[in-house]
C-alpha cells in the first residue's frame, strides 16, 4: 500500500513537472494545481503508519492534528495561487491572443 503512494505521489510530480515545462500557459496553470495536490498528498503521507489511517493512531488516540491544519493551509493557499494564476493567464491570453509563453516574452519590456 505504502509503494503504491509513492509512486502515485511521484506520478504526480511528474505529471506537473512535464506539465509546468511545456510552454503553454493553460498547461502550466494545470501543472502548478496538480503539484499543489502532490505535495497535499505528500504531506498526508508522512502522517500515514501502515495501515493505520492517518488521522487514527495505532492505539486508537488521535494522531496529531498538525498535519492536518497543513493540509487545510496547502489547500486554501494551493486555490488561491491557481485562482490568480489562471486570472493572470486569462489577462496574458486575451491581450496576445495565444497560449504560448514565448510569444509572453515581448512584455517584458
């Protein structure tokens, strides 16, 4: 169970590597949520023991909650940071007219 998180979780970093690199700006948007999640679920896997659920300890006390208000921050901060992204690529596509980012490169200024 714990080999097949792993290699979810570097699937997904994969994913949002390849995602991120591409050079279309919708895609990296996509990208940047989907490295947002892996990093959640890499966060969760630390707290996860076996086949304990990670919110349960083995004796059945709670676990501790630190993990958990993580994940709530990295959620909240992972929409607001995708929400001005995709805000920022909507402003750069309509003034271009085109999704690639090197045709971006002219604003620099």
């Amino acid at each position: 169970m714990v080999s097949l998180l792993v290699l979810v979780i570097a699937a997904l970093f994969a994913i949002a590597a390849y995602a991120i690199r591409h050079g279309n700006a919708i895609r990296m948007v996509i990208g940047l949520s989907i490295l947002a999640n892996a990093v959640n679920f890499l966060i969760i896997s630390v707290g996860f023991k076996g086949d304990v659920a990670p919110f349960v300890g083995a004796a059945g006390t709670p676990a501790d909650p630190l993990v958990q208000a993580l994940i709530l921050t990295a959620i909240v901060i992972g929409l607001g940071v995708t929400a001005f992204a995709l805000g920022l690529a909507y402003v750069l596509i309509r003034e271009e007219e085109s999704t690639e980012v090197e045709d971006f490169r002219r604003l620099k200024g």
